[in-house]
C-alpha cells in the first residue's frame, strides 16, 4: 500500500470517527452543566443562627421569621433580605411585625411562578406553651400587611407539608406533620378565594412529620419523612384532576447522563432522608414553562448527617408510565443540615439557602449561600410545560420519544460515517 493510499485511509478513518463523536460530544455537553453550578456565600444573617426558620420570596427580596435559635427556641422576629445590595432588615420593631406567636416548626409558602403575585402564606408549629398551632396568616410582600385567616379546621401541628398549588387549583395544601398524640396523614386545602378549608383524602403511605414537599402546577407532592417506623422514602403526587393520590416511585435520584433518561444513568443514591428544605421552580415568570421540584439538604436514613449537601431536582416528566425521575445537582458547602430554610427568588433562577443544625460540630449556622440554576434550566428549554389536562403518562412518552429520535439520529450519523468511507475507499482504489 503506497503512502498516499495509506494516508487517505487515515483521513477517512477520522472522518467516520468525528461523525460518530460530534453528536455524542453534545449529548454530554447537556450533562456537562451541572460543572458551571456553584454556591456562592452571600451575607451571614444578623438574628443569629437557627433552626426551622419560615422562609419565602417575592421577585426581589427574601423574607425569614421566627424558628428556634440558641438562647430561644421559640422566636417571632422578622427579617428581609434585599438580594441585589445583599443586606438583612430588621423589621420585628415596625408596623410590618409579625402579629402571630412565637414558635418554631412553622412553615409559610409564597408562588414561586407568578411574578404577579406577592402574597406569602405562614402558619403552624408550636408555640412557647407547647400549644401546636393550627393558625394561617397572609402576607402581603409589597405592603408589608399581615391579615388573619382562617384557621385549620383539623388538629395544631409541628413541621407539616405545606404547598402553594398554582394553576387552575389555586389553593394552599396541608398535612402531615405531628400533634401531640403523634404523626398525621391527613390533608387538606385552602381555597384563597372563600378563605375556607377542606379535608381531602389522606396520604397513602404511614403518617408522618418532617415530610419532603413542593407543588408543581396543579399537583402537591408529599413523602420521605419521619413516621413510627423510621426515616421513609416513599413519594406521593396528589393529581387534581382526579383528585386521588398517585403513588410515584420511592427516592432513587440519578446522575445527570443523558437528557432526561435515567434509565442509562448512573444511580448515586437512595437514602431515605428527612428534615431538609424544599422549593419548586420554573425559572421564570413564563406559565408555559415546566416547573420542577427540589430537595436540599436534611437528615438521612439514620436521622444524622449526610456526607455532603446533597441537592436533588425532581422532573415530574422525565421518568417513564407516567413517573417523574430524581437527578442529583452540587451538594451545598459542608455536610447537609436538619431543618434550614430556602427561598427562589419568583421568576428567577436564583435560589438561596440558609442555615440549620449541623450535627457534627453540634452548632446552628447563620450563613447564607447562593446558587444560580440558569444552566440546569437552559438544558431544559426545549421542553413545555403539559397543560392541567394532560397527564404525567403522555408527557413521558413525548420524553421517550425524543429519546428515541435522538438514538437514532445517533445510529444513522454512524452508518452514513461509514458509507462515506467505504465510498470513498473503493471510488480511490
């Protein structure tokens, strides 16, 4: 074989080669972005360090109040923070003063999507009597009012699950959590519009308190938790259109691989956990956009710490017959902590977490730590959020599909490499 015949055979080679590794080069580029994530360390929180504080955004600013520090374990101050200047307000000792008890274990929710929308709601715990709480109060973020609602027609509770449930619902949903005659599995929802409570089916699984929680358009999702058996794992979505409870797969969160399919996915872990912090979000203000869950950080099957911060977004449409799929993000700084707080500033892709108990060096922490998740949500803008009526099943299939597509672009890019190359070789020879 002459040097010209053997050289043109190396470029021919190379040529099927690149055609076969470009394509793949941008698969792995989607999941190349969880590198570009970082936490970045923001102010420290003047009150002091604490557990279980009640956090909340509207567009601009992040609102902290009451929670459990060291010299109180039962607090009613109330903090905003200006997330541009980066700066803490105190504004316990003002008109805006939060009018409830004190307590920790409380928990207060505010849309993450609706841009347009600046009421946060904030209730529940348990008080400096050891009285568990069943009050609801509405914030106004804009004027800093504070009006009573009315009050939970069920039993008081300490660390229940609580969702703003967006869309067509439009309602406030509570459950779970413990009394003093132990854990809850009842829910229920509160209509903002008639400022009135209804009870709906309970949980599937056992009852529970320190659940994991977060909406995503009309569906409430609940589970994990602490129950009389230990720390779960189970996971429930509450389908509106149906008003049943669908039982989604137990906590199992994947690496990111491939888009969206982690069925070739690396599986990094499947600890039951407990006593973290949660948000969904959608990254913008978009209604069309697909909103996803998140869990950061907590306790994990031994109710102790976790090795890392772990952070774990939870797409509703990505699995498959109809299930969501976990994929794990950057862990925050250090080990994970019981009980912080977190707040998505509304339409952003900024979130900010805070705080908790860390059990190694036994001590409550009062830093504050930001993540910005514009690259997760730029891989996932070739997707559209499903209107309420179509179902969980018929997204995923769509997912299985494109995942299909792609393979096969795949498959065809490396016969046509090949033919090229053939053709050429006998066309030369």
């Amino acid at each position: 074989m002459s040097e010209l015949d053997y050289f043109r055979r190396i470029v021919l080679i190379g040529f099927a080669a690149l055609c076969w590794i470009i394509p793949n080069v941008a698969v792995a580029q989607q999941a190349d972005f969880t590198n570009t994530m970082t936490w970045e360390a923001k102010a420290s929180f003047p009150g002091g360090g604490r557990h279980h504080p009640i956090t909340f955004a509207n567009a601009t600013h992040g609102f902290l109040l009451t929670g459990s520090t060291a010299a109180n374990s039962y607090m009613s101050d109330f903090w905003i923070y200006d997330a541009d200047a980066d700066t803490w307000t105190d504004l316990s000792n003002t008109p805006a003063a939060f009018p409830g008890d004190a307590r920790t274990y409380g928990y207060g929710v505010a849309s993450t999507t609706n841009c347009s929308n600046s009421k946060a709601y904030v209730g529940f715990g348990a008080n400096a009597f050891g009285v568990r709480l069943s009050d609801l109060w509405e914030l106004d973020m804009n004027t800093l009012i504070w009006r009573r609602l009315a009050d939970l027609p069920g039993p008081g509770r300490r660390h229940p699950a609580m969702n703003y449930v967006e869309g067509s619902v439009n309602e406030i949903h509570v459950g779970l959590g413990d009394g003093t005659a132990g854990n809850f599995n009842d829910w229920w929802a509160y209509d903002i519009a008639t400022d009135s409570w209804r009870q709906l089916p309970e949980l599937p699984g056992v009852p529970r308190h320190h659940p994991f929680y977060f909406s995503i358009g009309p569906q409430s999702y609940a589970g994990l938790g602490h129950s009389s058996r230990g720390i779960e794992r189970d996971w429930y979505r509450w389908e509106a259109s149906t008003s049943t409870w669908v039982s989604e797969n137990d906590f199992s969160s994947f690496a990111f691989k491939d888009e969206n399919d982690a069925s070739n996915s690396m599986l990094i872990t499947t600890e039951a956990r407990v006593a973290g912090t949660q948000f969904s979000s959608s990254g913008s203000c978009d209604s069309d956009a697909i909103v996803y869950g998140f869990v950061l950080s907590g306790d994990g099957d031994d109710h102790s710490t976790m090795a890392t911060g772990e952070f774990h977004v939870f797409d509703p449409y990505g699995g498959v017959n109809g299930m969501g799929v976990w994929h794990e993000l950057p862990p925050h700084p250090g080990v994970s902590r019981w009980a912080p707080g977190s707040f998505v500033l509304q339409g952003s892709t900024k979130v900010f977490f805070f705080g908790g108990y860390e059990h190694t060096q036994q001590i409550l922490l009062d830093d504050l730590w930001m993540m910005d998740l514009a690259p997760f949500f730029d891989s996932s803008t070739n997707q559209t959020a499903p209107t309420d009526n179509v179902s969980n099943s018929s997204q995923a299939d769509d997912v299985m599909a494109d995942e299909a597509v792609m393979s096969a672009r795949l498959a065809w890019t490396f016969v046509l490499a090949l033919a090229t190359a053939v053709f050429f070789e006998y066309s030369y020879s």
